[in-house]
C-alpha cells in the first residue's frame, strides 16, 4: 500500500511537470513592416519590450521588402505574447576607416573551436537613435488576440 501511495505520486508529479513543459509560451501572430523616410529597411533589428508584468520580450529581423515577423523565446510557434510592449528599431553595421559599411562573407563550414580571424570595426546604427531607446521611442503597442500587423513608419 505504502508503495502504491509513493508510485502515485511519483507518476503525478511527473504528468504535472510534463504538462506544464508540453505547450510552451502562449504567443499570437506578430507581422509588421519597417520603413525610414518611406523607403523599406532591410536587416533592422525589431525589438518589442514588454511593459506588462510577466512579459516576455520578442523580436524580428526585416527582410529586404521591411516585413518582419515576431519570434519570442521559448515560444512553439512565431509571434508575441498579448500585452503592451515598447518597439525598438536599429539597424547596426560595421564601418571601416572611411565611413563604409563592411560586408562580411558568410563562412562555410563555420568551426567555432577554431573561428577565423577577423578584423573587428566600430559599429553605427543607420537609424535615428531615438528608435533604439526604451525611454525615447516613439513606438508603443499592444499586441492582442488575433493577428497583429504593425507599421513602423521612422522618420529624421
């Protein structure tokens, strides 16, 4: 009997801790597009803050078109949790001695034990830097049940 009243509660808790790790965070669709004095901006660094408690943040990177979409940590599936939420726009490159942006390649058969060398120059961000602080963007918005599609029109 005694071992019966263990292995039950044993079993419990592990369906409890199982269940609890089954489905994830709970998120919704988060899609959007970035713009800077009207021209679409690729490879921005979209990030949403949550100003709610128990928030947790997400972000996105734009492709070449300015559309993004939302990816949360720990999430299932692509998109933000509901709440109020802070959006930050950047857009960091690399520059060299005389002010151009430094392409890099992508490396295959990239080996992280042994990385390969390369030249590290100073960072810039290409837009304005009111969009990439918490206390002065412009942005803030509330992502709800649903799909969620947001315009994040940047100006000078």
């Amino acid at each position: 009997m005694k071992r019966k009243i263990v292995y039950t509660i044993i079993l419990f808790f592990v369906l409890f801790i199982g269940g609890c790790n089954s489905r994830g965070i709970s998120v919704t669709t988060v899609t959007g597009e970035v713009t800077y004095n009207g021209t679409p901006v690729e490879n921005a660094l979209i990030s949403f803050v949550p100003q709610t408690p128990n928030g947790r943040g997400a972000s996105g990177q734009s492709e070449s078109n300015g559309a993004f979409v939302l990816l949360t940590q720990g999430a299932t599936q692509s998109g933000a949790m509901l709440g109020e939420y802070k959006v930050l726009v950047s857009k960091v490159v690399e520059i060299d001695s005389s002010g151009k942006e430094v392409k890099r390649e992508l490396v295959e058969n990239y080996d992280p034990v042994n990385p390969p060398q390369q030249k590290m120059y100073p960072q810039k961000n290409l837009l304005p830097e009111k969009y990439s602080k918490e206390d002065s963007t412009e942005f803030t918005v509330t992502v709800e049940k649903g799909k969620n599609h947001f315009k994040l029109a940047l100006k000078d």
